[in-house]
C-alpha cells in the first residue's frame, strides 16, 4: 500500500500519526503541524509536544489506521 509521508488524523477525541511509513497510534498528547518557518517559507514541520511514553504505540501496520479514517470501525 502506497501512502503519503505524512498524514495526521483526528475525529475529536483521538488522534493518529502515519510518520514515512510508521503509524503513532497512541499516546500523542500534543502535535503542532506549521506550513511555514519562522521567516515565513514553506516549510512543513510536524513537533509532537506531549507522547506518553507510557501509552504510546508504533506500528508499521497501517490497515486499522486506514480503516479508522476511511469510517470502517
């Protein structure tokens, strides 16, 4: 399955993190996603804040993630 580098989703109450291919299932706290640095060119820059590293999940399988956003839960 071909996807994108990066792709973030949310439904409000969870949110998941496909990172080049490893999926950041669980535990993230806090992310920031900016389309620009700080003089103002395009650049996009992915911060993940607050992973609790107790909880946090890594994965390189990415079926029930792309089931979860495509509503198949």
């Amino acid at each position: 399955m071909s996807v994108p580098k990066l792709i973030i989703a949310s439904d409000g109450d969870h949110t998941a993190a496909v990172l080049d291919g490893i999926l950041i299932g669980q535990g993230i706290e806090r992310l920031d996603f900016s389309t620009e640095n700080k003089n103002g060119d395009k650049e996009g820059t992915l911060r993940i804040l607050d992973l609790n590293v107790g909880r946090v999940k890594l994965s390189t399988d990415l079926s029930p993630f792309m089931k979860w956003v495509n509503g198949e839960d």
